[in-house]
C-alpha cells in the first residue's frame, strides 16, 4: 500500500531520506507519525530509521547533534526541520523487565520493526509513500487494534511499560485492545512494580489526559494495572467514577491530578505524599493541592470572589477544566473570574507606600494586613478600587482607628 499524496510533514523530511538513500543505506519513517499519518490524526514527530550506523549518519549531514548515539539516535539539522535518525536495532537481554541492558545495530528493517511494542507503531514508510507491514498493522489501524508485535506475553515480560503504553493509546487512539494482549497485560500487571514511577508517570498523564480517558482507564483497572501503581492499590472503585466523566481532552497534566484527587477523595494533607510517590514536579503538587479545596467549592456551588481571586490564572486553566469534565458548566465561572475587580495585588488602586504616607503612625507589621483587608474588600466588591474609597476604608481598620488614640 502507498500512502498518496504524501503528507506536508514527510514531503519536508524526505530528503534526509533520500540522501540516505542515495549514499546506498535503507531509509524510512517508523513509529507514530506513520500510524498518525494513515489515520488522518495530527503528525507530530517524524522520526526516521535506517540501515546506516550512527558514524555514517553524521558523515552525511552537515550539521548533526549526537542526542542518544548509545541507542543509535543521531539528530540531523536541516533548512526544514530537525529529524531524528536512529539506526535499526534489535534490544537484546532484558533483564529486571525494564530497559534493555544493551542495543545491539543491525542492518535489518525487519529486526528493528520486530521489536517494536504494537502492529500499529510497527509500520515503515519509504519516501514515496510505500508502507512497509509486516505484522499486519494496517489490518488492525482499519479495525481500531491495538496487538503487541509478536507474543504479547514475551513482549510485556521484556519491557513492562509496554503496558502502561497499551493503555495510553487505547485512550489516545479510541482503539480497542486485542484480547490475547489484554490478557497478556491481566497476567504481567504487577511487573509494572520494576518500572521507573517517572515512566510509568508519563504514559498515565498522556492516558488520562487525552480525550477518550474512559476507554483506556476501563482497561487499567480490569487488568489491575492500578494495583501496581503508586497509591492506587485498591482503588479501583473510586477509579472508576472517573469513566462517566465528559469526554474531553485536558491540557494541562495539573489537570490530570486535581481530577485523580478529586476521584480518591484526597483531602489537601493526603494529596501531597500521593502526588510526590508519583514524582510529579513542584509546581503541579502546588496547583493541584491549592485547587483541590476550591474544587470542591465549585462543585457544591460555594466557591466565592476570594476563592477565585486565590486560585489566580490556574482557575480558568486547570481547576476550569476539570470542572467541565465533571458535567459544571463552565461559562458562568469563567464570568465570575472575569468580573474581579482584581486579578493581582499589584492592581489594587493603593500600595505600601501610600499607606505608609497616609497613616504613619503605622507599625510595619500592620502595613501588610491593612493591604491584605483592603484587597479582600476590593475582592468581594465591598469596596471600590479607588485611592480615595480605600484610604477612607482603611482609616476605619482596627489596625489604624485605635492606632490614633
Ligand atoms: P507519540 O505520538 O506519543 O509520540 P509514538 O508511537 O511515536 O507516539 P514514541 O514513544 O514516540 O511513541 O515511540 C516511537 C516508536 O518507538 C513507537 O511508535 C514504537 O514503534 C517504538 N517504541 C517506543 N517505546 C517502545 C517500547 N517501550 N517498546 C517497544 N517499542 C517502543
Ligand atoms: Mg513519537
């Protein structure tokens, strides 16, 4: 079969595979971006293997980068873009069920497509558009399949995360998974335990962040891959609230886990240890643990002006959307953010200085809690953001009124 014509995003790599080519090497696009491309779905990545080893590759190109030479993967620069060029390779003495210990290159497209984790990740395409399939995969892209290459039993016992990644296309791809695969995973779930939690971590976001979440999910829990995973043993009935969510793909990975959260029923002491087994960064413990009380305002209708005005831009990009997936309508909060007199402190019509100018007779300590009164004022729309409406608010403040006797 030929892909015809061929998509913008090969048609500006194709001369990496060309000069490959030329130079007497076996050239072609592999993995994600050729399964995408016959599915008519956005292209993102096109990534390109070949016959010549890493040396060879950079003895093409004028500009290069070595991104993963160890595994074969040699970034080439051209006018149109950057591609990765890796070299065929066959993954060899799996050892703790995770990462190979070793790659050993080849010279064989068949070998490299061999260990490759499902049919449909397992498609090479030429520069003319030529598909290459040896296991059947565009039989399972037109049936919505998702089938390890080879022995799925074998295939999930070398690499465990092949698992995790089952599931994240299956949400991904709206694709079902094939049984024998399926009950490859039911059978291999707790070997999950021997993968890296930032693995694991990536291809669970992508799962429940995509779209169709429900589907891949629903297989999460039936092959209790769940019960492999950090803080989610015994889990599967709260988990499974989450599959009558909206069908709707998250942005941002806060998202993510303000939803799992809200799913476990973590409150916001139990919802930090959770989030750091699972090593999310920072910044998403941050979001997620400040988000979660307003959450549950939101859901039970209460959440007032000071709320929003705290949860700050984070409340239209990921407390927002998770609300929406849980069948809130959204517009009438996005309304209420949009009316605050106030975004910031910095907006508040009277700063340190004033104060100070104004009143002062004021200790330092007071200065801070006469602005916070007046921004909670402003806030909740009990006071107008104007110099004179705050200076004669603030003069009324225990901080000052009994400051001048
Ligand atoms: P995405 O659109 O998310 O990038 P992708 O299919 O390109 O999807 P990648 O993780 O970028 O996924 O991997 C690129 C290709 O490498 C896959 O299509 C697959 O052929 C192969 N691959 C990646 N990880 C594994 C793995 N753990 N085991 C076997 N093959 C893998
Ligand atoms: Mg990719």
């Amino acid at each position: 079969m030929r892909l015809a014509p061929l998509p913008h995003e090969f048609e500006q790599a194709a001369p990496v595979l060309r000069r490959l080519s030329e130079a007497g090497y076996q050239a072609y696009f592999v993995g994600g971006a050729v399964r995408d491309a016959l599915l008519h779905d956005h292209i993102h990545d096109v990534d390109i293997a070949t016959s010549a080893y890493p040396a060879e590759v950079k003895a093409l190109f004028h500009r290069t980068v070595d991104t993963g030479i160890q595994h074969g993967t040699v970034t080439v620069l051209t006018e149109n873009g950057q591609y990765e060029v890796t070299t065929f390779r066959t993954e060899s003495t799996y050892q703790d069920y995770r990462r190979p210990d070793h790659v050993t290159f080849v010279r064989s497209l068949r070998e490299d497509l061999q260990r490759r984790d499902f049919t449909v990740n397992a498609l090479a395409m030429d520069h003319t558009g030529q598909i290459t399939d040896l296991f059947d995969g565009l039989g399972d892209l037109q049936r919505h399949v998702l089938r390890a290459v080879g022995q799925p039993e074998e295939r999930f016992h070398e690499d465990a995360l092949r698992m995790m990644r089952a599931v994240r296309f299956q949400s991904q791809l709206s694709f079902t998974i094939d049984p024998a695969t399926e009950t490859a995973i039911a059978h291999h779930h707790d070997l999950l335990k021997k993968i890296a939690v930032e693995r694991i971590n990536m291809e669970f976001v992508k799962m429940l962040a995509a779209r169709d979440r429900a589907s891949g999910l629903a297989t999460f829990i039936a092959t209790r891959l769940n019960e492999a995973c950090p803080g989610l043993a015994g889990t599967a009935d709260q988990l499974r609230t989450m599959l009558s969510d909206v069908p709707m793909p998250l942005t941002a990975s806060a998202s993510v886990w303000l939803r799992l959260a809200a799913a476990l029923q973590l409150d916001q002491a139990a919802v930090g240890p959770f989030m750091r087994a699972w090593k999310t960064t920072n910044e998403e413990r941050r979001q997620v643990k400040g988000l979660l009380p307003t959450l549950q305002k939101v859901a039970a209708g209460t959440a007032d002006a000071w709320d929003l005005y705290n949860a700050g831009p984070d409340f239209l990009t990921v407390l927002l959307p998770v609300a929406q997936q849980l069948g809130i309508a959204s517009a009438p909060w996005q309304a209420r953010y949009a009316a605050l007199p106030v975004h910031t402190v910095g907006e508040l019509a009277v700063h340190g200085g004033t104060v100070m100018a104004r009143f002062p007779q004021l200790q330092g300590p007071h200065i801070g809690a006469v602005l916070q009164a007046a921004l909670r004022a402003v806030v909740a729309g009990r006071v107008a953001n104007t110099e004179p409406a705050l200076l004669e608010y603030m003069a009324e403040l225990p901080e000052i009124k009994d400051g001048q006797h």
